[in-house]
C-alpha cells in the first residue's frame, strides 16, 4: 500500500543507514527486517550499510586503529550516498561510544546536503547520555540539536526532550517479522512441556549483561533440587569472558545444569526457543532487545531486569517477572516459581505472546515509522514558512506513543 505523498505522485525520500547481518546483532536484526517488510514500497528509499559486513560483535565500539579506519570509510559510504540520493530524510541508527561518533559524521553529511535528520539510538539513556562524562554529554546535545528528532526505542527516552528543547522525540519500539516465532509458539503449546524446565539467555555473555549474576543464580535454583536446564547462547561481550564463565561453572559444580553455546541465528536460534520454557535477561543496562520481543512471540514467560526498556517490554506479574539488576536472589526466585508454577508460566506465556503481536509486529512499526517520516518534513516545511514571514517556525513535541 502506497504511502503518504509529500508533494503529487511523490513518496518521501529516505536514506536509512545501519548495520545489517553478518554479524546478528539488534541493530542489525531491525535493519533487516525494515529492508524486508513493506517500507521500501511506502518510501523511495535507499540503504546505506555503516558497520563492515562480518565484522566480529568482540570488536564492535572498541577505540583501535582497525576500528577507526573502517569508520572513516563507513562515513564516506554515507556521504557518497547522500550526496548520489539528495534524501528529505536520512533516518540514522547509531548506538554509544565510537558508532555515536561516526554517525555524528553522517549526520553533518546529510545536514550539508539539505536532508531533514532523525537520528535512532538503539540503546539506553543512560549507556549514551546520563551515565556519560560531562563532556560527552555537551557533543550528545550538540549533535541531536542538529537533527529534527530523535527515534525513541522506550519511553525512558522521553527526558531526551528536556535536554535537547525543540527535537521531537518519536517513540518506535523495535520490531519484527514475527511468523516464525509464533508457529514457535503454537508447537510449543500444542506439544506440552517435557523434561527438565528449560531456561534460555541468548545474547552477549558477560557481566554487564548480568551473565556471571544468572550463574550465581542458576546455583540457587539448582541446589534446591529442581531439575532445571540452563542455555546461555551468544558470543563474549569481552576478551576471556567465555573463559571466565566455563571456569565459574566448573567451580560451582553446575557442569550438569548449565551449558554455553555459541552464538546462533536462523533455524539454530528458533531450536533454542522451541525447546524452551522461560526466557531470561539480567543485563545491566539495555535499549529494546530483540531477544526478550522474540521470546514474547513464542510464549515464553520472560524473567528480567528493571532496566532501560525492558519495563516497556516485560509487565512485571502479567508477561514475565522484573528484577533489579545486580540480584541473583530475585532471579533464582523468579526462575523457582515459574518452574515450580506451570500454570503461572503458561498465563505469562501467553500474555506475552498477544503483546508482541499487538505491538511489535513489524509492519506496525512501518506504519508509524512512515508517519514519523512526514511529520519530519510536515514540521521542516513548517519552518521555512514561518522563516519566510518573520517567523521563528520554532515547533517542540513530546514523546508520543
């Protein structure tokens, strides 16, 4: 379905920019299921990739010389295309620490080319602005003052419109294709759970992602006699932190219970939420991970942090349970009473799975993604009028949902 027209018989021109798979990240998995979804019929658009094809997650954000070289090139594929496409809009994703300066190069690039800029963290507040030094924080607010709005993954985000007066900010939770993991979902109900109670991580492994917390916790759990399986999937957040994880569970004597597993995609990931009866995420800071979205859509009752946007995601009673970060406690009595609790895990189960078809259902999000398209060049268009006639043109908007 063709969208809104911005002048007659025109779409909105719009250069997107942001990884795409290999590696599997969140960034990535967003920008592929946009390319993938009706968008590219909706908009006259055009992708630009800033992250190198194959690039291993360990070295992602890292300051060294091979990082800061590809950079440089990522920024002058993105000028190139700016300069080639002419966009209204440049829709920029960009996460902390050195991808937040690079797409701070693309931002100027787009301005220099008269594009309209939304500019789309994918993480927490805090991992990009408040936990941040003071001088951080000053080019933050430098940077999102040159663009003309910023794409909010969770309401935390909201507080950005204090800190940078007159940029709108869109909230856009992240989104998918989510048929696979609903006839996940459907099997997984129709089959019935069989054998131990299976509790699935899949994402970074390391402690910012609460990883040795869930090993603490998995102790707890399984002391108690319980007969609990853990999988823990995904590459090292830092170098040696696999080797630490093995060493902790080899000392904690949960060799039987718990198993790491690299990292997985396609019909490897979807066997590990099929054999799954509970997800869980302890991280200690986070913007909106696919992962939690994924185990929503197959019914999976979600134990998680308190932190960033997994509120948004995860009601605390109704889809999953919500702990502070930092607590192996509150995580072993959350995974002891939805494995003692049937029941209680499949209400939860199922909750989350009408919630991440009501609301982050992919072609949901290309709906409101176009329409935050046009508000852009609606308020632009605004602006030079109001400047036209004497006028400051000067427009602030909240977060909306």
């Amino acid at each position: 379905m063709p969208g809104k027209t911005t002048e007659a018989g025109t779409r909105p021109r719009v250069l997107l920019s942001g990884p795409v798979p290999p590696p599997v990240g969140g960034i990535a998995a967003f920008c592929q299921a946009l390319l993938e979804s009706s968008l590219p019929e909706r908009v006259e658009m055009r992708f630009v990739r800033t992250s190198p094809a194959g690039r291993a997650l360990l070295r992602s954000g890292r300051l060294c010389a091979g990082n800061l070289i590809s950079a440089a090139a990522d920024c002058g594929r993105f000028a190139a295309a700016a300069a080639r496409f002419r966009p209204q809009v440049a829709h920029i994703a960009t996460a902390f620490g050195l991808s937040f300066v690079k797409h701070s190069v693309c931002v100027l690039a787009a301005r220099l080319v008269g594009s309209r800029v939304l500019l789309h963290p994918h993480c927490s507040v805090a991992a990009l602005y408040s936990d941040r030094p003071r001088w951080w924080r000053w080019f933050f607010r430098r940077i999102a003052g040159l663009s003309d709005g910023i794409v909010a993954l969770s309401s935390e985000w909201a507080q950005i419109g204090l800190v940078v007066p007159g940029c709108p900010v869109y909230y856009l939770p992240n989104a998918m294709n989510l048929a696979p993991y609903q006839a996940i979902a459907r099997q997984r109900l129709e089959r019935g759970k069989t054998g131990p109670f299976r509790v699935l991580y899949l994402g970074y492994l390391g402690r910012a992602k609460g990883t040795f917390d869930l090993l603490a916790a998995a102790r707890l759990v399984c002391s108690g006699g319980l007969d609990v399986a853990f999988e823990l999937v995904g590459d090292e957040l830092a170098q040696g932190d696999r080797r630490r994880l093995d060493a902790e569970i080899k000392s904690a004597g949960l060799t039987g219970c718990v198993r790491l597993c690299p990292a997985a995609s396609g019909a490897e990931k979807e066997a590990f939420f099929a054999r799954a009866d509970a997800f869980v995420y302890p991280s200690y800071h986070e913007g909106m991970p696919m992962a939690v979205i994924e185990a929503m859509a197959c019914a999976l009752p979600v134990v998680a942090t308190r932190v960033g946007g997994l509120p948004d995601l995860v009601a605390d009673g109704v889809n999953g349970v919500l702990v502070e970060p930092a607590c192996p406690e509150q995580l072993a009595h959350a995974l002891r009473t939805l494995a003692i609790d049937q029941q209680l895990c499949d209400s939860m189960g199922r909750a989350g799975r009408r919630m991440a078809a009501e609301q982050y259902d992919i072609e949901q999000c290309v709906a409101q993604l176009v329409g935050i398209y046009q508000a852009t060049l609606d308020r632009g268009q605004g602006r030079r009028t109001a400047q036209a006639k004497g006028g400051g043109g000067e427009a602030t908007s909240a977060a909306s949902r």
